[in-house]
C-alpha cells in the first residue's frame, strides 16, 4: 500500500548518495503508506525516508532533488522520465504542508518559552510535567519522524527490514486486517534481535523472523501482533520514549522538534532487552476473537511462564471450530519467504 488512494504501488529508478564523499548508486525507490524506501537493484533496504521529513533541493527543476529534513547532504535523484513517481512525492509534500499548522513558528517559539521559565521555576516537578506536556503537543508529522528515526536505529542492532516483491504486500494486507486498515500502523518483519515483538512511536509493530520461519500456523504471528496492538493502545507510545529519555532531550523535542541521536540510541538499546508489559487473558480473547485469530497457537509459543497461557488454550473461542482464513495460502508462503530472499 501507499501513502496515496490511486496507487496500490509505486516504484522508480533513482540515483542515491549517502553524503557528498559517497558513491553514486543506482537505485530502487518504492513509496510506501508513511516511507520512502530506497532499495538496491537487488531489493535489499539501503534507508527509509518519513515522507512528511523529505525535502526538495530543488524546486521546479528536473531531474528532482531530494533529501531528508535536516540532512541536505544525504540525496537521493529522480530523473524527468519518473515523472509519475515525482508527481507523487509532490502530492504528498503539498498535502503535508497545508495540514500544517499555521502558526507553527509561533507555538513553537511559546513552547521554548515555556520550557525555559518551568526550568526557572522548579526542579522537583519539571521533569514529568515536561513529558506530559510534550506528549500532548507534539504533533502527528513529529510522531512520524521520530517513530522512523527509531525504526532505523532499532535496525542497526537487528538488521534491515524484510522486504520483498512478493512478502512486503502479503504482509501488508494481513498488516491491514489485523491493524484496521490503519494508514499509520504496519507490521514489520526483522531478522534478528532479542525480542519476538515490540512497538514503536508511529504505528510500527516489529515481528522477528522466527515467528513466520518456525511455525507453520499463522496464527502464531498475528497473535503477537494483536498483543502489540493492544500494548500500543494502553500507552501513548511516544510517552514510553520520554520516560527513558532525560530532561536535556525532552526539552530539545520541545524547541527543536526533534530527539538527540543518544536519546533514540538508548530507547532502541532499552525497548530491545524489556520484557514484554503483562496483558489481561481477558482482552487478549477479545480481541482475537474479533480478528478470527485463535489464541491456543499464540499461547503455546509463550509457555506455562506465562500467566494467562493456560486461560488463552481454555477459552480458545475458536478451539470448536475453524477459525476464519487469515490469508490465503500464498500469502502465508510470501510472508514466510521474506527474508529468504
């Protein structure tokens, strides 16, 4: 899926460079529901770009010039004849800044302020009240563009995404039945790491490979994936970043928009070694039940450690009968292969 209704994808021939040292590299540039993803002419993810943060350098003129907001030095080339990939970029771009707020400068400059007499004022209270404000105010765009950021610094440690031309939109229909249809949420395959779930600020929910490669039954899957879900509606995801980040990176967020480098190195570093937060067996039923996913799979691979094992295989509410198709059989097979290629 992409970030546009007309099209179910959309690839073009770019040319991409790192930094003004690198080499040139002829690549494949695929647009995704909230990310630029810029591949090599094997396919394999070289970065991902929050198409709310890319920027042109140069407006008007072709071939088109673009590069993430902040980082000019970083440029990917589109060439005249990708006229309907550039036509698309611009869109987006264009849709993005009307949603803007207006008075973005002016909210901004008070929330500096803010922050710099709430520091004046007190020492003892600050720190949380500063988290709480800074959930509340930062907007969708910045949600986006730090859950990518994290996204790619999770990355360094467990490797690029699985993506392939046949895995990638599998996943991205069973991401859209689990996650309803969410344009922001997405489900995300990764070949290594710790962890066999987790979720991210911006809707990304990371499943390691091993739940698609070891088990034959999907429902295995798309049970850790409806527990993330329900994680991630228990808590305001980026609140969860705040709290491990310190006082000098919440205010940054505040006046600049953006978190330090350290303070998405040490949530990626944290989220990566944290046991998964307890769910009552109670709403995870329902909401297997909801998306015709039976829980006995799920509860198998957590083990008797787990507390609510034994409830989910006793109050299996498909252990009587078939459960719905999650997805059809190729699918199933798509996914599985995706990061076998």
């Amino acid at each position: 899926m992409t970030a546009l209704k007309e099209y179910q994808r959309l690839e073009a021939v770019g040319i991409w460079r790192e930094n003004p040292k690198s080499q040139r590299h002829n690549v494949v540039v695929s647009l995704g529901d909230a990310t630029i993803v810029v591949m090599d002419m094997q396919s394999r993810p070289l970065t991902h770009w929050s198409i709310p943060a890319v920027e042109r350098a140069n407006p008007g003129v072709l071939p088109a010039v673009y590069h993430p907001d902040g980082d000019p030095s970083e440029t990917l080339e589109i060439a005249a004849d990708e006229n309907m990939m550039i036509e698309a970029i611009e869109k987006l771009r264009s849709a993005i800044d009307r949603s803007r707020p207006k008075q973005g400068r002016l909210r901004w400059g008070f929330l500096t302020a803010l922050a710099a007499g709430l520091i004046a004022l007190s020492t003892l209270w600050l720190p949380d009240a500063l988290r709480a404000h800074a959930t509340n105010v930062v907007p969708r765009v910045k949600r986006a563009e730090i859950g990518t950021a994290l996204v790619n610094r999770v990355m360094r440690i467990t490797g690029p995404e699985c993506r392939d031309s046949l895995g990638a939109p599998a996943l991205n229909r069973l991401g859209a039945k689990l996650l309803d249809s969410t344009p922001r949420r997405r489900l995300m395959i990764i070949p290594g790491g710790p962890r066999r779930a987790f979720h991210l600020p911006g809707g990304a929910i990371l499943l390691h490979k091993t739940l698609v490669e070891d088990y034959e039954d999907p429902n295995v899957m798309a049970g850790f994936a409806l527990a993330e879900k329900l994680r991630a509606g228990r808590k305001d995801p980026l609140a969860a970043v705040l709290e491990h980040s310190n006082l000098l990176a919440v205010t940054q967020l505040l006046t600049t928009g953006s978190l330090p480098t350290s303070a998405l190195d040490a949530y990626a570093e944290y989220i990566l070694s944290a046991a998964p937060d307890p769910i009552d067996a109670d709403r995870l039923i329902a909401a297997f039940k909801d998306k015709g996913v039976a829980t006995t799979p799920y509860a198998r691979v957590l083990g008797s450690e787990d507390p609510t094992t034994d409830t989910l295989i006793a109050r299996d509410p498909y252990a009587n009968e078939m459960s719905p198709q999650l997805l059809s059989d190729g699918d199933w097979i798509s996914i599985q292969g995706i990061c076998q290629r």
